[in-house]
C-alpha cells in the first residue's frame, strides 16, 4: 500500500485504505464480476494489516454490493456495469440498508417491489438469485452444523 500522497496525513483505518484500493482494481477491471479476489491472507501480506482488518476490508465492499461471500469458497466480484467510472451502491442495496436502518423489512418481501411495472427487469431477477444463493448457502451452513453434531452424538459411548 502506497502512503498518502498529500501533506495532510490520511487518518482514516487502514481496513478502508485496503476496501479503497481494491474498490479502484475492481473498477478499473482487474478483477471482473465472477472474478474471486484474493484470500484474507494474500490480503494481510499485500495491505500489511492484520486477518480482521482484512476481513473489515471485504465487508465495506460486501455492504456496498461490489462483492459477495460465499462461505468456504470466498469473495466473488458482483455484478455490476463496469463501464461505469464513479460506482456507486446499486439502488437495491441502498434501498434494503436504508430499510434495514429503519427496522423495515428489505425491499423484494412483499408484493409491491418496486414502483415499476410487474415486469421484472435483469437487475431485478440477479438481485433476487443472488439473495436466494445467501439464503441457501446460509440454511446448507446449518445442515452441516446439524450433521456434525448428529455425528458427534452417535460417536459418544452409550451408557
């Protein structure tokens, strides 16, 4: 990581100078949606920061909608129009957080998704297998939680 290159020191932590920098690599295409970034450890070796800054890197990303994780394969490059030189969050993302904030329930629950057509658009449908993918890979984490205790209890010795 290069320093700041200003006389004012950049104060702010240094998991954001690492969700900077891979948020300008992921823009300018070095890594292409579908594309798998690097593992927290080539992260730590490359920011020079330690596993949880790393991790704290990877959530802005993953908060903003650039990245998903799933859980033992890593963090994948959303889709996202990568022609698009100052990227924000996608409106669904800015949508559920606002509503998450709010204590609503995320927009996609109910009926009246949006205030569109009943026609989904691509967008629409990505978002909604995207969160279907979380929620499935979620409920597959339990089942394996639940196997392995299954396992743990038939291995105990009966009395």
């Amino acid at each position: 990581m290069t320093p700041a290159s200003s006389a004012k020191p950049d104060r702010r932590p240094p998991y954001q100078h690492a969700a900077d920098e891979l948020r300008r690599e992921i823009k300018a295409g070095r890594y292409k949606p579908g594309d798998q970034l690097p593992p927290y450890r080539e992260l730590q070796e490359r920011f020079g920061v330690a596993n949880m800054t790393a991790r704290s890197a990877l959530n802005v990303l993953r908060e903003e909608g650039l990245i998903y994780t799933i859980q033992g394969r890593g963090s994948f490059v959303a889709d996202y129009d990568g022609t698009d030189a100052d990227y924000t969050p996608p409106a669904w993302f800015l949508g559920n957080k606002a509503q998450a904030d709010r204590g609503a329930e995320p927009a996609g629950k109910g009926k009246a998704d949006s205030p569109k057509s009943a026609d989904p658009t691509l967008s629409d449908m990505l978002t909604a297998l995207r969160e279907e993918i979380r929620a499935l890979s979620a409920e597959q984490q339990e089942l394996r939680q639940e196997v392995e205790a299954l396992k743990k209890a038939r291995q105990r010795p009966r009395s």
